[in-house]
C-alpha cells in the first residue's frame, strides 16, 4: 500500500509487488498497476523498513499492522 485512503467508499489503494502478479493472477506487469480495496478484503497488512544510509535503524525490518485471514 501507498498509504493512500478513499473517505468515500472506505478503500485502500494498494500496489502489488511483481512476485505477487502470478499469485493473483496479474498477467500485465507494469510499475503503475495499483488497485483499491477494502481492509476487510485484506488478510493481511504489513510494512517492510529498510535502513536508509548511515540513519540509526533500530526498529524490526517487517512490521505488521494486521494479520489473519479477511
């Protein structure tokens, strides 16, 4: 996900990794291919950090925000 938020009908635009194309059966691959969703459609919501040059990291490189089957 971006971060982006629809007020009007609730949804989450999301952005797909290539590795997940196949999964969900994109055949189209393309850098601005996003969808909106809604969260409940969502299983799961995670966030992945990377360092960023010499800034001190000290956070976990994968942060859920919501896990289990929608």
């Amino acid at each position: 996900m971006d971060g982006a938020f629809c007020e009007d009908d609730q949804t989450l635009r999301i952005w797909p990794v290539f590795e997940s194309f196949d999964k969900l059966g994109l055949y189209h691959r393309d850098d601005n291919a996003h969808y909106w969703i809604k969260e409940v459609e969502l299983g799961e919501i995670w966030e992945r950090r990377e360092k960023i040059s010499r800034f001190p990291f000290k956070a976990e490189k994968i942060k859920y925000i919501k896990t289990g089957v929608a």
